[in-house]
C-alpha cells in the first residue's frame, strides 16, 4: 500500500537532504584547503632549510678548499 506523500513534505525532504549534502561539500572543501595550505607551510620550511644546508655545505666546501 502507498502512502499518499503531500508535495511540500517532499519538497522540505529534498531540500533538507540538499542542505546536508551542501554542507558535507563544503566541510570536505575545508579539509582539503586546510590540508593544502599545511602542505605548501611544509615546503616552504623545506625550501628555506634547504637554502640553508646549501649555504652551509658551500661554506664547508671553500673551507676544504
């Protein structure tokens, strides 16, 4: 047997079942720019101790010079 559903019932489902859908989305959007700025804050810090090791290791290599 079908229960007859009243289309604003059906309406508010979707829309409500839409809203959650739309904030799951932008949750894991967050996430993933959250995710993305660290990982760049990361390479940045290895860009910069990298400069420095060359620094160093060409200091050591004129010293041995």
């Amino acid at each position: 047997m079908m229960i007859p559903v009243h289309a604003g019932t059906l309406e508010r489902r979707h829309s409500a079942a839409m809203e959650r859908l739309y904030d799951q989305l932008i949750t894991e959007l967050m996430q993933t720019f959250e995710e993305k700025l660290s990982a760049a804050a990361e390479a940045d810090g290895n860009a910069k101790q990298n400069v420095r090791l060359r620094r160093e290791l060409a200091a050591m290599n004129r010293r041995v010079a």
